[in-house]
C-alpha cells in the first residue's frame, strides 16, 4: 500500500547494524532483555483493533463488518493463546519469557514493571520504577499512545507496518545471524520460528487486509502513512538503543 513512501525506511530497518552486532549468547541475552518490551506492548495495539472491530461491550451488538472481526480474533487467538513449544495453550508474550529464561537473560525489569504497572496503572510510574532505559520508555510510550488516541487507521497501520511486515525479516536475520539451532535453544528458537510462520503467512496479510478496507480518503491514507513512519523510525531507535548497549559491554 505505502511501498514507495515506506522502502528508504524499511531498508533502512533491514540494515541496521544491530543485526551484526549480536555475536554471542551475552549479546542474545541483553537484546533480549529489552526487547521484550516490544513484545509486551504489541499487544496493546492488537487489542485496540479487536475492540474496534469486534463488540466486547455487554450486552453485545453485531459488528459492522465481520471480515474484519473475523481477522483481527484470529489474530488475536494466535497471539494471546497459541499452542507452545511443549503443546499447551501460551500467549507470545510467554513464550518469550520461557525463552528468556532459557538462555539466562534476565527477566527482573519486565517482570517488576508488570507488577508496578498492576498496581499502579500509571505506565509512567511502571516504567520508572522497574528502571527501565529512556529508549525503552520512549519506545513503550509511542505504542501506548498510539493504542489509546490514535484513529482505527493509524493504529491499523502502525500495527502493520511496524509489527507484523518487518517482523518475519528481522527474526529470520536474527536467527541467522545468532546461529542458534534447536538442540541449544529450542523455546528461543521455536518462538522467533513461529513468528516467521504466521506473520508472513497469515497475521501479516490479514492486516493488510484491514488497513486497506480502513483506507478510503486522501486524508485518512496521509495520517495512517505517518503512522507508519513513526513506527518504523521508533523501532529504529529502539534499534539504536540497544546497539549502543551492546557496543558498550564490547567496549
């Protein structure tokens, strides 16, 4: 839909240096470390749509198109309650932390800001507290607001064009590039392997789908471009972020 507008900034995504930065299971475990905060807010963005799309109020009221609920639960089903690497129901979100554990990265920001945030229902508060870095934070605070204020449209494409298009490449190339086989780390490498699978095969295009239905004047493509933009260049960022992390433990 954006291919044009969008490739300097994808390409820019693919190439980025972090990629051939991670060298060691050290460097898997820092990326990792941060990086789940990504994998965390995502479904805030997931979320937004399937209210958008599907009725979770009582009583319920049939939906106004029911491709588009159908797409989004399923989705939704996928990312809140696959079917995991030991054959049971997890989320993602788990999955990742199951793979965190594996390899010895440590969980004890993200587990302690999902606790503050629990009880506090501040994000602000959460995050400060677990003493997560500024870049995660502003990386988190984005997706929170786009989840919250941004149009159907605009979430619609962030959640495309920030989440599930990049997201088949850059595991396939982390995958490469760590040299991790299933016999060393079969949660980690089950995980990024099961992203590949269904963002490129069916979460990706039924995004797609959404957004092109979402898209029906020259303003509403102009604001969901932008939020792809934004999406991409904060990925970057985060990108950026934790590159320079690793850079300083080399260092």
């Amino acid at each position: 839909m954006f291919e044009k507008e969008l490739r300097a900034y994808q390409d820019r995504l693919a190439q980025h240096p972090i990629y051939g930065a991670i060298r060691s299971v050290e460097h898997v475990r820092l990326f990792m470390s941060h990086h789940v905060f990504a994998v965390w807010d995502f479904m805030s963005l997931a979320k937004r749509l399937q209210r958008d799309f599907t009725c979770v109020e009582l009583p319920w009221m049939p939906v106004q198109n029911e491709d588009s609920a159908r797409l989004i639960n399923e989705i939704i089903t996928g990312e809140e309650s696959d079917i995991g690497h030991d054959g049971h129901p997890t989320s993602h979100f788990r999955l990742y932390l199951d793979a965190m554990t594996e390899v010895n990265a440590p969980t004890e920001t993200i587990e302690t800001f999902i606790n503050q945030f629990a009880h506090t229902l501040s994000l602000r508060k959460a995050l400060n507290q677990a003493h997560v870095p500024a870049y995660v934070q502003t990386f988190v605070k984005h997706t929170i607001k786009t989840a919250r204020k941004a149009s159907t449209a605009e979430v619609a494409s962030s959640f495309l064009y920030g989440r599930e298009d990049p997201i088949p490449e850059m595991f396939h190339t982390l995958l490469e590039r760590w040299g991790l086989t299933t016999h060393q780390a079969p949660k980690l490498t089950y995980y990024l392997n099961r992203h590949i699978e269904v963002d490129s095969g069916d979460h990706g295009p039924g995004a797609q789908k959404i957004l092109s239905r979402l898209i029906s004047t020259p303003d509403l493509r102009e604001k969901a471009l932008r939020a792809a933009i934004d999406a991409i260049e904060h990925r970057i960022k985060l990108w950026n972020g934790i590159y320079r992390e690793i850079k300083n433990s080399d260092a």
